[in-house]
C-alpha cells in the first residue's frame, strides 16, 4: 500500500514538473495613460510627470472636462535624464496650449547597481540617481526643448518626501525645488506650488512615510493643479 501511494505522489510531482508554467498576469495599464480623443476647438493640455502626476491626471480632466483637452505622456515620465530622452517624442508634433510639468522625486532617490530599484540611501555604494547639479542642468535643457513648441509652460515643483520614505531622504525635494526654481526664474515660467499646497494638508492626504497619496489626497492635488492650468489657458 505505502508503496502504491509512494508511486502516485512522485507521478503527481513529475507531472506537475512538467505542466507549463503560467506566465505572470501583466499589471493592467493606469487609466491617467489612456489615449484622449480631442473635443474640437478647446486648448489642448500637456501633463508631464511621475506617478504623483499620474495620481492626479483622472481628476485634473474631470475638472477640466469643456475647457481643455488635457493628455498625458504615455507614461511615467522617471528622472530628467529620461525626460532628455523621450522629450520630443512625448512632444510629437501636435500643438500644445499648456504644458504643465514635473521631474524631481524620481532624480533625488538613491539606488545602487539596478537603477530600477530604490536602495537605503545610507547603504554601500547607494548614491542619488541624478546629483542636484545634473538635476538642474537637465531641467535648464528639458525647459528648452518645451519652449521651442511655444505653449505656455507651467512648472509644478516636487511634493514632499516625509520620513521613512523608501530609498529617499526627507526634505530632499527643497534642495531640487530651490535649483529647479532658479531655472524657472530664469526662463520666466511660472510656478505651480504643488509642494506647499501639499504640505498643508500632508497628513491628511499623504500616504504614511510614502511620497504617495490616499484617493482623495490626489483630489486635492488635482484642485490645484486644474486651478492653475485654468489660469494659464488661451483667453478666447
């Protein structure tokens, strides 16, 4: 008997060796990446950023819903030196209106050798992935491309990164928002003060030691962002 049982289990184990393995289920894409048909004759808007920007984009059209069209590039837009790269495709050759847009908490986390995963910050060989210096270098040139389109840009600079925040270290986003904000003064674009608003309400809106935020957290994220973007956009 022990021996009939003993032959069914390594038959069961072999078979299940040899069944195929499923592949993983892929992640289904985030609704902010979704294509948008224009509505013809109102302004068409441009929302560059992060997932922070991703978080709020749903909202920003609804709130904008017979005033804009407003789109998004196609993904998360990452650090600068991935907006240098993909710029112009994300630009393609349609006209913008208003092009609001954001680089900074994806430049100012730490990684180590994969570049696609956060590392402490005080771990061996953990180093910023874009040093503030290349941070403002990259900005000062991504702020060239976009204004050669002749939109009316808009600068949203970085959220909050509270404590215990994951491969980043808290307050980091005012060193890169005070760089960013002498490009900005330099090429005489505006500033939408996303990082103060946010900062009003942080516990109530921001995930706990996340650089995230709650469903209602990016609501209130995208009430400022809708207000801004309507001050910007063409007079009729």
């Amino acid at each position: 008997m022990k021996s009939l049982l003993l032959l069914a289990l390594l038959a069961t184990t072999a078979l299940a060796a040899d069944a195929p393995k499923q592949a993983p289920k892929k992640r289904a894409p985030h609704p902010s990446l979704a294509k948008v048909e224009d509505v013809a004759g109102l302004p068409r808007v441009l929302l560059i950023g992060d997932s922070i920007s991703m978080g709020y984009t749903l909202d920003v059209r609804e709130m904008l819903k017979g005033k804009a069209n407003v789109h998004r590039i196609p993904t998360n837009g990452g650090p600068t030196t991935n907006g240098l790269k993909n710029i112009k495709a994300w630009l393609g050759d349609s006209k913008w209106d208003v092009i609001h847009f954001n680089w900074g908490l994806h430049d100012l986390k730490y990684i180590a050798e994969d570049p696609s995963k956060r590392a402490d910050p005080k771990a061996p060989g953990s180093h910023l992935q874009v040093p503030l210096n290349e941070y403002e270098k990259n900005l000062a040139e991504l702020v060239k491309i976009m204004q050669a389109t002749g939109a009316k840009l808009i600068w949203c600079n970085t959220t909050p990164v509270p404590a215990g925040s994951d491969g980043r270290i808290e307050g980091d986003e005012k060193k890169y928002n005070e760089a960013a904000a002498r490009v900005m003064a330099a090429a005489g674009i505006p500033t939408d003060d996303l990082c103060a608003h946010a900062s009003a309400r942080l516990k109530d809106v921001q995930l706990p030691a996340n650089v995230h935020y709650s469903p209602s957290g990016y609501h209130y994220l995208a009430e400022k962002v809708a207000s801004v973007i309507t001050e910007n956009l063409p007079k009729k």
